[in-house]
C-alpha cells in the first residue's frame, strides 16, 4: 500500500490552488477585455436568450483557455505562464477581429440578430486557434 504524505499533498495542493487562481484570474480578465472590443454586448445579449453571442463568447473563451492549460503544463514560473496568458489572449483578440474584419464584416450584427451560422463559424475558428497555439506552446 502507498502511504500519504502529508506534506508532498500540501505543496503540490498549494501548486494547484496558485495555478487555479492564476489561470481564473486571466481567464476572467480576457472575458472582460473580449466582452470590450466586440462591438456588440454579450452580456446583455446573452440574458436576452441570444443563442449566438452564448456560442461565440463559448468559443473564443475555449479558445483562450486550451493555451492556458497547455501553458500550465509548459512553463515553470509565474512570469512565463503570464507572459503566455498575455500571448494566447492577443491570438483570440486579433482572431476575432481578422473575422469581423476580412470574412464576416457584418459578424457582429448577424451575432445580435441571432444567426447560429456565423456565431458558430466563429466558435470553431476560436477554438481551431486555440488549439494550434497550445501546440505551437509545446514546440
């Protein structure tokens, strides 16, 4: 039988709880920043039963979050899983902005509008970009 060490629990406890409140924390802070610069209000979109702002605000956070973890998994210290925290959210920002800018220029109102079809090209893209910036994190 295994037997429990107290101690090793509390620092790898300790580890987890200050990795949890870090990745929280920017996870909370890019829904802020994201919530920001759409053009539209997720929030007030999303309490009014909007399917499509629910969807598209889902994906870019996956997609924000996806790098965080592989950056967990990566990095060795605080100021590294920052800096990648900051990298991964930039990715989602400009993502977002290269799809309401170049494919979809009328994304955000189609998001208001209620229309699955772009909120959920939209999510895929968030999601399809999170995911390639968590590999290239492990290059």
């Amino acid at each position: 039988m295994i037997g429990f060490d107290p101690y090793a629990f509390s620092q790898g406890a300790l580890n987890f709880a200050l990795a949890f409140l870090a990745a929280g924390g920017f996870t909370l802070i890019f829904k802020a920043i994201y919530r920001w610069i759409t053009p539209h209000d997720e929030g007030a979109l999303i309490r009014a039963g909007n399917s499509a702002a629910a969807v598209t605000l889902g994906g870019a956070l996956l997609g924000y979050v996806i790098p965080l973890a592989s950056a967990l998994t990566q990095t060795h210290s605080l100021p590294e899983f920052v800096a990648w925290a900051l990298l991964a959210g930039v990715i989602q920002i400009v993502t977002f902005w290269a799809v309401r800018h170049i494919a979809l220029k009328d994304l955000s109102a189609r998001i208001e509008r209620g229309e699955m079809a772009p909120a959920l090209y939209m999510m895929m893209i968030s999601i399809a970009v999170g995911i390639l910036n968590a590999a290239c994190m492990t290059a």
